[in-house]
C-alpha cells in the first residue's frame, strides 16, 4: 500500500453563482436542516474543476455529475450534466469552467458529486496503472466504500462549507464554492495490479480560501469569429459563448499565434484560454495564454536533432522544453497541446501525452 503516495495537494470544483451567492464561511462540523427553497427566481451555476499537482505525470479521471441538494424539500438542481473527462495533472494552479446551469434560490444543505469508477494514473518513471475508486474517507476520517451502478458511475454527497453545513442561494449576489477532492490524504493499493484501488477524500472550501488562492482561470471550447487585427475571437463552452481578448499575448512567449488561431478555425480545433478571471456577467475573458488541443496517432517521428512528428498532416516541433508524458513513437495516441508555430519547425507543442487509443481529454 503507498498510504499518500499521490503527493497531491487538491483538486476542486468551484461552484461560482451568477448571479447569485453561495454563503460561505468556515468548514464547521454542526448540523443543520435543510432550509426552504425560494422561488424568487433561478440564478446560474458554474463548475470548474482544478488541482495542484507535485507527483503523477498523469492523473485521469471522469466527474459524472454535480448537484445542489436541498434534502428537507428534495430540491435538486444539477449544474455539471454532461461528464468531463480530464487529466487533472493538467490542472495545476488552473480553476477550469465546465458547465453551467441555472439553480433556484434558497437553502442547500449538500452537495452530490458522481464520478466514473475508473481513473488512469501516470507515475514520474511513466509507469501507467488503470485503477478504481472503492472508498473515501468520512468527515471523522473513517473509511466508506464507495457506492456505484452496473455502469461504474459512483456517488457521495459532502455539505457546504459553512459552520450550518449548507450553501444558500441568494438573488443579485455572486460568489464561489470549492469542492476539494483533497489528493494528498488518498490512499494507492497495488499500483499496477489489476486490483489497482483508490480511496479519496472530499470535502467543500469556503468562497474566501477560492477567492484568494490565485489559480488562473480557463476555458476550453469551441473557436468562431477570429479577428487577428482586433486580437478577439469568440469560445463556446457548455452553452454559453465568450469574448476574448488576446492583445495582451506576448508574442516572445508564443509566436505566430494569430497562425496558430487560424488553424484551430481552419480544422475545428479546441482551444484553451487561460486568464486571471474570468467576467461570467458580461462573458469576457482577458486572455494571458492560449492553447489549441489536438488528438491523434504519431507518425513521421524523428528524435533529436529534428524533434518533429506529424499529427494531423500538421508537422510538430516538440523539442525542449516541450513536456512528454509516455512513449512518444510512430502510432502512438496523443493529446497534444500547441502554444505557438514557427514556420521553419512547425507548430509548437507545449505538452504530449500519451494516451489510450482514442481517449480524449477536455482539458
């Protein structure tokens, strides 16, 4: 067993409510009943999921679902809806949006998380394990076995991370929620075993611990509207469309990033953005870096001093300090992350990992 072998620190889902707000103050232990929803009018919810990192090269994993849960009257509003697969390793210092939903206003007294069984981990000599959530740790630290359907979806419920235990709604107002899948108190049994286990710890965090953390912030989505000579294009994510503003890229930093742009038009391409805030009122985003996400099989490889491979009838250039994650070689399933071209090279991978055939991250 390597009991907190993860050298995580934490991975959490922020609950930002627009425009409404989530109550928040510490994380105390009393009870409370569930109070009574209002129905003065809905607000929107928005998910972001982040991490911070120190050990696995790769830690994927699948959150199913998440929900708002009012268990006096049974009101239930779920704001993650379609299941987001990530590499959470991806994550670090990163809060990144999923989805959104509108939610009533009122009293919620807990919070029900599902998340797929299964979760892929990468360890620092790039040896991989495919291994399964089985239990968590309770609020007094006792071991709970998970419980999960014939499709492998598993579910927990958490309270909010007030001292009453519950996340009150409010009209007009805006703030955040984390959910803390707390990574450095999980537990790895048979790391490349077949029987491979996980057991996890989740609890919520208060909206000033989020508010003052300085993660960054990111979207990955759809490209429209590009228009290099005002340096905006529009992003669509989970419904909701955003205004980008990249003046502010430093060309030193990613070169021949309105090509790179075009190109992710061009092929339908994804692209992350990452800014200090993201402005949920007026969707804007301010961006400080961008990334266009690519997937597909390796061929074309050549090793130092060319440093190139072909994915997508688009030449590569992932010399260093591009990060590897896995054997990169001809056939090889890749997510490839690009943060720049250069005409002589090609486009510039910032990170490569290797994946299961045919297994895409939204990261």
């Amino acid at each position: 067993m390597f009991t907190n072998s993860l050298f995580f620190r934490w991975l959490a889902i922020f609950l930002l409510i627009i425009p409404v707000l989530l109550s928040c103050g510490g994380s105390g232990e009393e009870e409370n009943p569930a109070g009574s929803t209002s129905s003065t009018g809905p607000g929107t919810v928005a998910v972001f999921i982040t991490d911070n990192i120190s050990f696995y090269k790769q830690v994927i994993a699948t959150v199913n679902s998440v929900s708002l849960v009012n268990s006096g009257t049974m009101t239930v509003c779920t704001i993650l809806k379609t299941p987001a697969t990530l590499d959470l390793s991806n994550l670090t210092n990163v809060a990144q949006f999923v989805d959104a939903a509108d939610c009533p206003s009122g009293l919620y007294n807990s919070i029900d998380i599902g998340f797929q069984r299964d979760i892929q981990l990468m360890d620092q000599n790039e040896e991989t394990s495919a291994c399964r959530f089985t239990s968590y740790l309770g609020e007094n630290h006792q071991q709970v076995t998970l419980s999960c359907d014939s499709n492998g979806v598993c579910r927990m419920s958490i309270r909010g991370a007030v001292r009453q235990g519950a996340v009150q709604v409010l009209p007009g107002r805006t703030s955040n929620l984390g959910i803390d899948f707390d990574l450095k108190q999980f537990t790895v049994t048979g790391f490349g075993d077949s029987a491979c286990s996980v057991a996890m710890k989740v609890y919520s965090v208060d909206a000033a611990s989020l508010n003052n953390s300085g993660r960054a912030h990111g979207v990955t989505g759809n490209i429209a509207n590009l228009n290099v000579s005002a340096k905006t294009f529009s992003l669509s994510r989970a419904g909701r469309s955003f205004i980008v503003d990249y003046s502010a890229i430093i060309p030193a930093l990613q070169p021949g990033i309105d090509t790179l742009l075009q190109t992710a038009v061009a092929n339908g391409l994804k692209v992350k953005v990452l800014g200090s805030s993201i402005n949920l009122s007026a969707n804007t985003i301010a961006a400080s870096r961008i990334f266009v996400k690519v997937e597909g099989s390796v061929s074309d490889l050549l090793k130092q001093p060319k440093w190139t491979f072909s994915l997508m009838a688009m030449q590569m250039s992932y010399r260093p300090p591009a990060v590897i994650d896995g054997e990169l070689k001809n056939g090889a399933w890749v997510a490839v992350t690009l943060d720049g071209y250069n005409p002589l090279t090609g486009y510039q991978v910032s990170r490569a990992e290797v994946l299961p055939s045919g297994m895409i991250i939204e990261d």
